[in-house]
C-alpha cells in the first residue's frame, strides 16, 4: 500500500516532480535555443557590422541576471516540493528558506558560469577581429611582392592616375593569434578556478567532520569522566555484628 501523505499518494507526488522536471528542462532548452539570438547582433545590410559590443555585452548580462533568478526559482520549486513529499515542514533550514549550502553552491555555480560565458564572448570578439583582418591602402607594387603571401587575404586594385604606379588595397591576416593565447590562458584560470571551488567544498565538508567527530569525543569523555567518578566512588561501609 502507498504511503500516503496529506491526502495525495507519494507516487503522484513523484510523479509532479517529474513532471516539473520536464517543464524546467524544456524552460532551459528553449533558452539555450534563444540565447544565440539574443546575444548576437547582425550586421548591418550591405557592410559588416561596426558596433563596438555593447549591446551584445548589454543582452549578456540581462541573460545572467534572468539566469540567475531562474536557478533561484528552480531552489525554491524544489526545496518546496521536497518538503512537500517528505510531508515534514519542521526540517531545518538555512537562509531563504533554503537547505544548507544552496547559497554557497549557487554562487559557485554562477561565479562558473559568468566566467565561461564572458571568456567566450571574449574570445569570440578576438577570433572576428583575427578573421577580418587588417586592411593597408596604397600598397604599391613592390611593397605587395614584399608581402607574405600566407597573410594576404584579399587584394583590391585602386584607381590610378596618369603617370602614376599602381597601388592596391591589401587586407592582411593578423599576424598574432592574439585567440589561440588567450585559449591557453583563459584554459588555465578555468581550470584554477575549478580547482579552487571543488578544494574548498572539500575542505567545508572535512572541516565540518572534524568538528562534528571533536565534538562527539569531548561529548564522550565527559560522559566516561563521569561514570569513573561514580564507579570509585567509596562504597558504603558493611554493617558488622558486635
């Protein structure tokens, strides 16, 4: 027989966390879908685009101010609905309302996030920058021989005048991988950042042992301090006949 709790079975119960699974997922799916559009910003018809970012850079942090709301919602949906199926309301909690250590997870989560989306905005305004290109006019003849052929993108014939030597409009590759250096970088600080919140989730959870088993030892030698006092205790003195 199922249990049942506050008049509705644990298995239905279970059955609208599920539920409430998919909702949250299709949510999150939709978003990811939507995100693209909303943090790219089309060129304009006719030209490359020529805005400096940010109003991407404005659509990315609404994207994380809403992301972080919705994680708080979806805390706050599933804290109630597991109160809801436990049927205990009187369990202890922490701040918001919330079980110990969602904050701290929380904002670890978020500091991740924040970091993995600015990189790749980051990186990606640097890969465009390294595939446009840099764009020489003028270029003469003997200056374009001069050119490394593997850095030459694209090369315009100007109009000349009489008399005068043909120039050309080259456009140039950069000639640093400014994006390959910060890949390796932005890879390294990603890594240390991971490594420091998993040290310190870890550590919380060996620090909170320790002093849970402290506490438990002081607990029981106070209680063997006190039964080997009343074990050496004088026993009472035998009454003798005369």
């Amino acid at each position: 027989m199922s249990a049942n709790l506050g008049g509705i079975s644990r298995e239905y119960k279970v059955l609208a966390v599920f539920l409430a699974l998919v909702v949250i997922l299709a949510l999150v799916l939709a978003a990811s879908a939507a995100a693209p559009r909303l943090v790219s910003t089309p060129p304009p018809v006719g030209g490359s685009s020529t805005e400096s970012g940010s109003g991407s850079l404005a659509y990315l942090f609404i994207a994380f101010a809403a992301g972080t709301l919705i994680i708080f919602g979806i805390l706050f949906v599933f804290a109630a609905l597991g109160r809801w199926i436990s049927g205990n309301d009187a369990s202890e909690r922490g701040a918001l309302s919330l079980p110990h250590g969602s904050i701290s997870a929380v904002l670890a989560l978020i500091i991740v996030v924040v970091f993995s989306v600015t990189s790749i905005h980051v990186y990606s305004e640097l890969r465009a920058g390294e595939d446009v290109g840099i764009e020489s006019a003028g270029v003469t003849q003997e200056a374009l021989d001069a050119l490394p052929r593997d850095r030459v993108l694209h090369i315009a014939p100007e109009t000349a005048m009489d008399g005068q030597p043909a120039t050309y409009t080259v456009t140039l590759a950069n000639p640093h991988e400014n994006s390959t250096v910060f890949a390796g970088d932005l890879m390294t600080i990603f890594s240390t950042l991971l490594i420091a919140i998993v040290g310190f989730y870890f550590g919380q959870g060996a620090t909170a042992a320790g002093v849970r088993e402290a506490e438990k030892l002081k607990l029981g030698e106070n209680r063997g301090g006190t039964t080997a006092i009343k074990d050496t205790e004088t026993p009472p003195s035998e009454n003798t006949g005369g």
